[in-house]
C-alpha cells in the first residue's frame, strides 16, 4: 500500500524481497501483543461497573513499542482494576453478548468522572488500547495515513477476535484526537470524532446536538427510542472579590523600627504572598434528563445552575505562589555557593589603601581587640557594643556605606545577646537561656528532640540557632550577601569582646562540646569553656590579690620549680605530636610555655576542708585536697587518703577530635605504637598522680591505684604464721608489670597541685583558634554550617502551622522529610542538587498549608449559622485539599452551594457593575431581577452527553448502543460519538 | 589488595576496666595472649582486615580504658562508630551491673542511633562465675545486641564475637553505605504521569 511510495521503505523491500510489506507486519504486531496482553476474546464476562468505580479504583497502563517501517508507535493498553473478579457471573455469559465496551457506552454509574483518561470520559471505556505515534516522531496528520492507520487496527482486531475497543491517536498530541473501533460477534462500534476550535451556531446547543445525533443514528424507526441526556456545566470563580487574600507579605521595614520593643528576628516568616487559590471550579450537573424535559435552544434555557441537582466543585491552585518561607531557604542555599570571603564582600581593600597601619598585621590584631580597652568591663549593653563595632566598620570603609544600618545591627545584636540589654552581675550570666518548649508535651518534645538529633543542628534556644534564624532573615531582606558578611563580622567581633573581658557567651549549654551539633556550635561552646576557663583564674588571681601581702615570702620560691612539662596531646600540642618519633624521651613532647593551671602562688588550700587537730606537719605539706577518700587511709602512715583537685581534662571539637585520632591511628598497631600512644595520652594521668601526691604526702602507687583504679588493688585474704586471718592487698598482676606506663609515670610525677601544674589545656591559645576559625569563615561557609540549622527551624516552622490547620497529608509529608533529613547533612556527600530537592518538598508543604488556609477562609462560616453547616464547611474544605473534586451536599442550597453562589454572585457585580454601592445580602432576590446581572457568568464549559440504543444500520437490526459526547467550550468544540451498527444482519 | 576492601568500619570497644577489653582484641589481630597487658591510656587503635561472607571490611578497632577517670576523655571516640562491643567479666557481677551505665554513656555520645551492639561476657576460662549466660542473652535482648560469651585466654569466641558484628553491619547498609558509596536515599518520586492525555483529565 502505502510502503510502496514511501521512499524509506523501498530500501528496506530492496533488501528482503521475501518478507511480507511493512503494513502486513505491522498489523500481525498489534496483534502479537493484543495476544500477549490476552486482550482476545470474549469481553463480556465483567462485572456491572458500580457508581464512582472509575474515580475510587486505580488504573492499570502498560505500553510497548511497535514500529511501523522506521516509524516508532506507543501501543498502550488502560483497564480498570476491578475491586471484584469475573468468577461469580461466568455461567451467564451469553456466547454472543455485547463486548463489554458497549455496554460501558450506556453505562451512566460514571459519568464526567473528575479524574480519567480522556477516552473513559468522553465514551465511560473501563478498558481499551491506544496505537499513538512514539514521543519524538511527527503526528499523523495527512488523511491517507490516517485511513492507512484505521484501517491497520480494523485488521488486527478482525483477525485476533479482540473485543477491547483499539484507537489510534492522529493528527497533533494536543488535540486528543482519536478514532477507534470495537468488534464484538455480529456487532461494531465506530469511535469517531469531531474537533473544531468553535462550536458551530446551529451546534451550540442542546437541541442542536440533539440534531446531530439523532441524524448520525440514521434511525428509521418510529418512534425514536428516547434519548437519554446528561448535562455538566462548567463555572469558573477567578475573582475572589471580598475574599481576597488575607496574608500580606510582612513589612520588615516596620518590624525594625527602633521604636517597636522586639524584634521578630525569632520568627521565621510563613506564608504565601499571593493567593495559592487561583480559579474555583463548580460543575453543575443534571445527571439524568430526557428529551423534552428540558429546552435549551439558541434563545431559551431551562438550564439554571442554581437548579441543577448536583453540584461538585474543584479548585485549581496557583502553580508556584510565592511563598515566604520557601523564599527564605531558597534563599538561604544560594549563599552557600557564594565565593567571596567576608573581606572581599566589605570591602577591605579600601581600608588597604590607607596604606601603612594595615601593614603590619599585629596592629590590625590590636585594633580588633580594641573594644576591649575602650569599653568598661562593668557595663556591656547594646549600645556600646554597636558602638565598638561601629568605630571598627568605619575604620575599614570610611566611605563606604555599612550595609546594615545600626538600627537593624542593634535588633539583631540584642536578639542575638539578650543579656546584653539588662546589666547583669558576671555570676548571673552564667546561666544559659532556656526559654522555649514550655507548653508542650512530652511526645512533641521529643519529636522535636529527634529532628534536632538527625539533622545535627542546634537546640532551639542556642545562640547558633538564633545565629542560624537572624543570618536567613538578614539575607532575604536585609541585604543578602554583604550584610550577612556585616553581621558576621559584627559577631565575631562581639565574642571576642566577651573573650577579652571574660563574659560567657549567651545561649549555650555549659561543658564541653556537644558533638552531637553543628560544629559551628561546639566551637562555640569551646569558645565559652575558654571563657570559664579564664574566668575562673582571674578570680581566685583576684582573691588572691588580697592576700598577696601577707603570702608574698612564699610565692617568688614556687613558681620556677612548679614549672614542669610533662608528655601531652592537648590539641593544641597535637599538630606538633605528629613528627614526634618514637625515641624521645618523657620531655620531649611539652611546649615551653610556663603556662600553669592556675596561675596562683603558694596559699593554703581554702576550699579543702581540714579535719580538726591535725598535725602541724602533715597540715602545711598537704596541697589542693578536694575531699577524703571513703574513709581510707594511707597504707604507710595513718593520714587518710584524700581525693586531689585535678584538672579537668582538654574539651575538644569534632575536628580537633578528629585530628588528634587520626595522629594516634597513624602511630600504627605495633605494640609499640600502643605503648607511645599510651604516653601520649597520660598527660592526664600524669597530672593527677602530681596532684595525688601533693594532697597525700607520703604516699605510694598502691595509695594511688586504691582511689584511682580499684581493681587493679586485690585483696586477698591471708593466713599469718599465727593462724589469724589477714587481709593483704597488693597491685593487680598488670599493675605490676616492670617498666609498665603506670609505674613509670608514678616515678615521673612530681609533687604538684593542680593549680601549679602546667594547664592541660591552654584555653588562650584555644579561643584564639576558634576565634580565628570564625574570623575566616566566609559568608558560604557560614551558610553551611548553619544550614541544619535553618532546616530544623523550618521543619519546626511547618510543624506548627500544619498544628492549626490539620491536614493530615502534610503531617505525614513533614514526617517524612524529618527522617530523610538525617541523609542530607551526612559530612561524605554534601550534595546540592540534594538539598534543592529537600528545600522544595518543604515549599510544597508550605504551599499546601497556605492553600488550607486560603480555602479556609474563603468557606468560613459566618455568624448565625448552625454549628452542623460548620462541621460540613470543615469536611467540605478538607476535601477540597485531598481530592480533584469534590461533591457539594445539598447542591445550590447546602451550606457550602450558598457560600459559593454568594462569591460568584459578587464576582459578576465587580465585573459587570462598578462600583457595587448596595449590599446584596439584604434584597439579593429583589435586585437580582431589576440589575439583570445574572449571578453566573456564561459557563465555561458545556458537556453535554446523549445515549440511546437503536437498531442500526437497518430497522429490523439488533438495537446496540448509541453514544455522543460533546464538549462547548469558549475554544473548543468537540463531538466524540460511538455509534455502533449490527454486522450480521447487514 | 587495598581495591577489593569493601569498607571501612569503625569498632568500639567498651566496659569497665579489667574486664578484658585490651586482651580481646589482643588475641583478634594477633592471636595472642599477653598475661602482661597494661591498664589502658586513653584509647589505642588496631586494624584488622577480616573476610565475611566473601566481603572485606578493613576494621579500625578503639579500644577505650575502663578507667573511671578517663571517662571524659573516651567518649570523643564514639563519634561515627558503625559497631561496639561491650564487655563485662562474668567472674565480677559489678561489671555486669554498670553496663547500663555505658549504655547511657553511648546513647548520650553516638552520633547515630542505628549502630549494632555486642555483649561478650568475657574470661568463661576461669571457674569462679558470677553470671550465667542466661542473664547475658536476657540483657541483649533486652536492648536488641547481639550475644556471645568468650575468653581472650582460651580464644573462644573471640572470632566469632568479630565475625558476627560485622556481618550484621553489612547487613544494615544504612550503616557504612552512605560513606563510601554515594547511593543516597531518593527524596523525591519520580513524577508518574505521561502518555497523550495524561492521568489526570478535567474539562476545563
Ligand atoms: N583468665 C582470663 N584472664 C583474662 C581474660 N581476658 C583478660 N584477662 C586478664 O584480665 C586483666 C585485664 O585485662 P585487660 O585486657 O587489660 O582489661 P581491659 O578491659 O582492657 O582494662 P582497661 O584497659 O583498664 O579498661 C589482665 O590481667 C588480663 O590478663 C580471659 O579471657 N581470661
Ligand atoms: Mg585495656
């Protein structure tokens, strides 16, 4: 046929003259896989379809490729899953009974489904195929080809005894144009259609239709059978009028004035700024009409929607309506792939014009701890500190602009560090915030807890965490890049100046890092053990002071020889450890510092307490004594054993943590690295058997191993030369190893109290690491750090606004997303494309809750209604929100009809009456008639089917079903017919 | 060689002091006994490539001290574990009795929740029992661990107690994929829905 034009084909035949024509294989294709698919035979052996089926059950599609030449087609087949198999009614089954397909045709359980293909609507198919040309090759549009496609399908169902109707796809996709057949014994249905951008005059009506399908059937009897008729109009609402959207985007300008106490830096915004509800559609249906009960011609119509029997209604949502919080994280995210360091953002190099002072970096060091010296120690508020920090900006950037304004720098400055607004005493800072989770349960508590726990973020009332909340709100709407580079500046700043003048840190958990956070918060935690650290030197340095006369013979003579280095990995020492060979000896691994624990001279210990009457010796030999021991006493004298003040061991940050392992695994798993890994690590226990020793003179290993390691002491009872049970005690077997660790440093340690120790831990040197480490961090680094974070509070942030609205979906969405979080910050795979995706399913539940809201608001009842037309108003709008379409109890007059009659009814008076100066809501009835503004406007799509079954082609043939769909739309006009004919009786 | 290692795992080993930490994993990589071990400092570290089921896992093993006093030092290295075992010393009850208290310890400090446990009741050799295996079993089941008594002495078990934990660490991919392979969770479902017409059809 057609291959023999084709030039394409041609070469194919040219080389295999022998096979059939490309259309003969194409054919015995489609009839392959109607084979495979077991689509042959009888069809009619289904159960009745139930009312709502269609919509309730799913759909299965499976599809596969055939070729027709080199031309690529998608044969696809649909069915509906049915809740319940053929089985039961098998022995009904008439040999020559319809296909099930055109029993479908008259079927009226499911008619205008809200969710279907668009073959199931328009001819209500439970099952069918689809021959449609593959996704990139062009449509089939010349008629020849169509015919040759049509003709192709006929074929194959012919010779297989397919029963399941087989349509073709032509012309453009977009035009969802078909044409199909259905044979059954003795019986055929032509699936045809008609599609044209307008609906012809004479065509745009009921009774036109009418005409068209009545002419069509061709049907001599008379009389006609009566035509059944299902009407669906379609309204569209875009204008919401009174109900316009309620959220307004939050004026940040206004949030910040200075006059306005808090600033809701706290607060993450929420929200859509537009209206996430675009269109409401309302289908009004009269499910079940006959001819002549209704008129609808070009000049009249019985079709009121107000009237019409059944109404449903779906809503169509705004695609992306711009949504604040999704904003913000968006936002956020972007920073994190911004290059530039915070320097480069504010512009240092104009200060390096200056010249001279930058050149030396110490100086610039000086003028960065320079709040220290110009602030008195006594006051820290708000506004000096922004004073300092303004002299320093201006410093760097004369003439530039600071790209925060001091008002805006303040709020967030005192948000950030409350106590810096009320004068406190040094002691009473020390307490850390804990303002929040009051009000809520233990289970939601805990929830909370875990989102915390997976995402490694920071509590919800840390410093970090407040950090994380300012940093996202500055840079959605304070200056994005630049002035998140200020506000961090700013805050380095200030903890240095909390450094200096040895302030805690505001907002953090005391001890040492929680590796379960961020690490941006355990370097802040660290920064705060240095604090209290040197804090806590400078007061006993303080008390000290006053007693300073009268010790000062002492002192001069102790502090040299306390001096004492001993092997450490402090992580400050732990860079220096890793060339450290194996050789060297005790000393070799200490640095020089004379840096001691406390840096005190000699005093009597005041917080020991001593025991009554003890001697005058032991008493002024005894240092740094914490407390006696469970009432032991020394093995060699009768003093009792006392417990020494220790110094605590170093607090670490992951990444020093992580450095210092890796230092002891590179040592190796010799038995030798063992032991040097154990010498690097008993810098604490050196330092306490020092300290043991100060508090217990005259003690021995065994003493030491009794408070310090128990078991390695064994007791045992004995039997003496006099018969009498002793029990005697020694050093457990490995205690006892010569040259062990143990043993060797007990011979090392000198007698030293903790305070004359040299410090385990240099907290100088440490805060100024971590204040380094901050100083270099750039804005995307920043961003990184606090991005779990930001996260958390946003995954906190949809918690409680789904809370008030209930929905179901979105709970189980926030869920989810909780759990999966755990994956996105994983230190191995920080991936980006990852967290876009992460970010944009918490839009869409952002955007879910604002549509709940929008819907809400728009179905609230109003006073004076009944608490039942509540209930229903609630089920209606969270329908509305679940599912394509839903149905309006009691039509135009339930409570939810009258709700949308009235938006409607305002619609059309904005749009056709301006301006509205009445109320409609007192004499609507009235009105209504002498304004002649009807209350809907035209619809906007008309469906209209016809079914009736008769006897074609001749009046003595079976009577089979008859079946037109028409759609009228302002653009579309469409007829899709079935109409099937006897072939028997031809 | 090295290309065929599945995976590296980190290992924890935990549980008073003495109860035979430092000699379990003794006699795992060495398979030796040393009567002369010292009391721990701090942590020390082995590594042992072993062979499960026909998969390598390169095993960087912490052994930490049971020492009171480095307590606050220790629990730096639960970070990132995959596996731990927990030992007690079924001649010393006591030892028994403060697992719950390393339990705690490792709740508090791990960094994920899904890490596989082991109890090994250690030093079976010795005759002076304080425990028997039945409270054994009924405390890991109690806290879903795995289970086996052993003696560093004697090697019994101590094979088996390594073989076990790793395997079920394979078996949770959870646990060591998202390191060194990339295959991540999907976030997102694939968006169904094509065809001509699509799922989803309404009029308008
Ligand atoms: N009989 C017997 N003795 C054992 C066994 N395992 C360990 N020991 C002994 O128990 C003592 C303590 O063993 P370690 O391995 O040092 O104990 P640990 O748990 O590492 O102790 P810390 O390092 O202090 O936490 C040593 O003297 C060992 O010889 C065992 O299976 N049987
Ligand atoms: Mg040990």
């Amino acid at each position: 046929m057609a291959a023999d034009s084709d030039p394409e084909t041609e070469v194919f035949e040219i080389t295999d003259f022998t096979t059939a024509s490309e259309w003969e294989r194409f054919v015995s294709r489609i009839e392959e896989v109607l084979n495979d698919w077991k689509l042959i035979g009888n069809s009619s052996d289904r159960l009745p379809i139930e009312k709502g089926e269609y919509t309730r059950s799913t759909w299965e599609e499976k599809s596969q490729e055939i070729n027709f030449a080199d031309f690529k087609f998608y044969i696809t087949h649909y069915v509906l899953v049915q809740d319940q198999q053929t089985e039961d009614v098998k022995d009904n089954v008439e040999e020559d009974a319809f296909p099930v397909a055109m029993q479908d045709l008259l079927c009226m359980n499911n008619d205008f489904p809200p969710r279907a293909h668009c073959l199931v609507r328009w001819y209500g198919l439970r099952e069918f195929v689809v021959v449609s040309p593959g996704a990139n090759c062009e449509a089939i549009i010349s008629e020849s080809k169509c015919n040759l496609l049509h003709s192709s399908v006929s074929i194959a169902l012919a010779n297989s005894g397919c029963q399941v109707p087989l349509f073709v796809q032509v012309q453009q996709k977009w035009r969802k144009m078909f044409a199909g057949e259905c044979q059954g014994p003795g019986v055929r249905t032509d699936f045809e259609m008609v599609h044209l951008k307008k609906a012809p005059s004479q065509y745009n009506h009921l009774s036109g239709l009418l005409d068209i399908f009545k002419s069509k059937i061709g049907c001599c009897l008379s009389p006609l059978p009566p035509v059944n008729i299902a009407i669906r109009f379609t309204y569209v609402l875009q204008d919401w009028q009174q109900y316009s959207w309620p959220q307004q985007p939050p004026d940040f300008d206004t949030l910040l004035g200075s006059e306005v106490g808090g600033v809701e830096f706290g607060k993450l915004p929420f929200g859509a700024c537009e209206e996430p509800i675009s269109e409401l559609h309302l289908a009004t249906t009269w499910p079940n009409l006959t001819e002549g009960i209704v008129v609808d011609n070009e000049v009249y119509s019985d079709l009121d929607p107000l009237q019409a029997p059944h109404w449903s209604v779906r809503v169509r949502t705004a695609e992306n309506p711009q949504c604040l919080l999704g904003d913000l994280l968006t936002e956020f995210l972007r920073l994190c792939s911004r290059k530039e360091s915070t320097e480069e953002v504010l512009g240092r190099r104009l200060g390096e014009d200056e010249g001279k002072e930058n050149a030396d970096i110490s100086s610039a060091l000086s003028r960065l701890t320079e709040p220290a010296a110009a602030v008195p120690i006594s006051k820290l508020s708000v506004s000096n500190m922004v004073h300092s920090a303004r002299k320093h900006i201006r410093r760097h950037k004369r003439n530039d602009e600071s790209p925060l304004s001091a008002d805006v720098l303040n709020s967030v400055l005192l948000y950030l560090f409350p106590d810096a607004a009320v004068e406190k005493s040094p002691d009473s800072k020390n307490k850390t915030a804990n303002t929040n989770s009051s009000g809520k349960s233990e289970q939601e508590k805990q929830s909370d807890h875990n989102i915390f726990l997976q995402l490694k973020s920071a509590p919800s009332d840390s410093l970090t965490y407040r950090l994380a909340l300012c940093v996202c709100l500055i840079n959605y709407s304070h200056g994005g890049l630049r002035a998140v580079a200020h506000l961090w500046q700013e805050f380095v700043l200030e903890l240095r100046y909390r450094w200096e003048n040895n302030y805690l840190v505001y907002g953090l958990t005391g001890g040492p890092p929680d590796l379960r956070c961020c690490l941006l918060h355990q370097k802040l935690q660290m920064l705060n053990c240095c604090i209290e650290r040197k804090r806590a030197r400078d007061e006993t340095r303080k008390a000290q002071d006053g007693n300073k006369d009268r010790e000062r013979k002492v002192s001069g003579s102790t502090n040299n020889s306390g001096s004492h280095e001993c092997p450490t990995l402090t992580p400050a020492a732990s860079s220096t450890t890793k060339e450290v060979s194996p050789g060297k000896s005790w000393d070799s691994w200490s640095d020089s510092e004379d840096e001691f624990f406390e840096c005190l001279s000699d005093q009597g210990e005041a917080e020991a307490p001593q025991p009554e009457g003890e001697k005058e010796v032991n008493k002024s030999k005894a240092e740094g004594r914490l407390h006696p021991y469970n009432n032991m006493t020394l093995l060699h004298s009768a003093e009792p054993l006392y417990v020494p003040v220790t110094q605590e061991p170093a607090p670490m940050t992951e990444d020093l943590l992580e450095e210092q392992s890796e230092v002891l695994a590179k040592l190796g798993t010799s038995a030798e690295g063992t032991h040097l890994r154990a010498r690097m690590q008993s810098a604490c226990l050196l330092s306490d058997m020092e300290s043991f020793k100060a508090a217990n003179p005259g003690c021995v290993l065994e003493d030491f191993v009794r408070w310090y390691s128990p078991r390695d002491y064994v007791e045992e009872e004995e039997v003496d030369e006099k018969g009498n049970t002793v029990v005697k005690g020694s050093l457990s077997p490995r205690m006892k190893i010569p040259g062990n660790m143990w043993v060797e440093a007990w011979e090392t340690a000198r007698v030293v109290p903790a305070r004359r120790q040299r410090r385990l831990f240099d907290d100088t040197k440490e805060a100024e690491k971590v204040l380094h480490f901050l100083a270099v961090q750039k804005p995307a680094d920043l961003t990184r750090h606090l991005l779990p974070c930001i996260i958390h509070a946003a995954i906190l942030k949809l918690k409680d606004e789904e809370v008030v609205e209930d929905i179901p979906t979105v709970r189980k969405s926030i869920q989810q997303a909780t759990s999966q979080a755990s994956k996105l910050f994983s230190p191995f795979n920080q991936d980006h494309k990852k967290l876009e995706d992460f970010i944009s399913q918490l839009i869409s539940m952002e955007i879910a809750i604002t549509r709940a809201r929008s819907l809400k608001a728009k179905f609230a009842v109003s006073e004076g209604e009944k608490a039942e037309d509540a209930a229903e108003l609630e089920n209606f709008v969270s329908s509305l929100l679940e599912e394509p379409e839903v149905v309006v109890l009691g039509a135009g007059q339930g409570p939810a009809g009258s709700i949308i009659h009235r938006l409607f009814v305002s619609a059309q008076r904005a749009a056709l009456l301006s301006p509205l100066d009445e109320d409609f809501g007192n004499d609507r009835k009235q009105t209504g008639g002498s304004n002649k503004v009807p209350d809907f406007p035209p619809p906007a799509g008309r469906e209209i089917l016809l079914r009736t079954c008769v006897p074609r082609p001749a009046p003595y043939s079976k009577a089979l079903p008859q079946r037109l769909f028409c759609v009228l739309m302002k653009e579309e006009f469409r007829l899709a017919g079935a109409f099937s004919l006897d072939t028997a009786f031809f | 060689m090295e290309e065929d290692i599945l995976t590296t795992l980190k290992i924890l080993i935990i549980g008073e002091s003495g109860v035979g930490k430092s000699s379990l994993l003794l006699r795992f990589t060495d398979d030796t006994f040393d009567p002369e071990q010292a009391a721990t400092i701090g942590v020390d570290f082995k590594v042992k490539t072993i062979s499960v089921d026909g998969n390598k896992a390169k095993l960087a093993i912490w052994d930490t001290a049971g020492q009171e006093r480095f307590r606050t030092l220790t629990p730096s290295y639960y970070r990132g574990a995959q596996g731990v075992i927990l030992v007690y010393d079924v001649t010393r009850r006591e030892t028994f009795t403060k697992l719950d208290n390393w339990l705690n310890e490792l709740e508090t400090y791990c960094t994920r929740n899904d890490l596989v446990k082991m109890l090994v009741g250690n030093k079976i050799d010795k005759e002076n029992h304080e425990m028997d295996r039945a409270e054994g079993l009924k405390f890991a089941r109690k806290h879903s661990m795995l289970f086996i008594e052993a003696s560093a002495k004697t090697r019994d078990g101590v094979q088996c107690a390594f073989e076990e934990l790793v395997e079920k660490i394979i078996q949770t991919p959870g646990l060591w994929q998202s390191e060194s392979h990339g295959r991540g969770v999907q976030l997102t479902d694939e968006d169904a829905g094509n065809g001509s017409c699509g799922g989803y059809c309404s009029l308008v």
